[in-house]
C-alpha cells in the first residue's frame, strides 16, 4: 500500500510540474504539450497534479473541457482510489 502511495504521489508531481513546463512553453513560444496528453495524464491517476497545476500556474483554466474533465476525472480517481483501499483491507 506504501507503494501505491509512493507511485501516485510521483505521479502528481510530475503531472503538476508538466502543466508549469507548458505554460512556460506557451510563454517562450516553444512547442507545447498536447491537451490529450494531459487529459491521459488525469486519466491514469494525475488528475489531481493537473488540477494543481492549472490553479497554481493558471494554466487551461479558461479551456471549458479541461475546467469539467479533469475535476471529475479527479472524483474517477479518488473514487478508484477507494476501491481500491476498500479491497485492500
């Protein structure tokens, strides 16, 4: 179980730190990360570290799909996150 934690917190923060190094592409002008990989991203347990990241770093936040898909993918992770607790004990 310590693992699993291990691995999602990583997973975030890279996830978090991917949405700054976008934002610093867009500002720089420098080729940018493509939205569906981020929605992967969320889809694969990162839904929180990008959420983060868009507040934080104030990034996608106007794109109407990622302000409606990557909060409720959030709710699928959490939600299979607790499954999973559930089955483990």
């Amino acid at each position: 179980m310590i693992i699993w934690i291990a691995v999602y917190v990583i997973w975030n923060t890279i996830a978090f730190f991917r949405m700054g190094a976008d934002k610093n592409y867009a500002k720089t002008g420098r080729a940018r990360i493509p939205e569906r990989t981020f929605f992967l991203w969320a889809a694969l347990f990162g839904a929180a570290g990008i959420w983060g990241g868009m507040l934080f770093f104030r990034h996608k936040t106007r794109h109407r799909s990622f302000r409606i898909a990557i909060p409720a993918l959030l709710a699928l992770n959490i939600g299979l996150l607790a499954v999973q607790l559930v089955s483990f004990y």
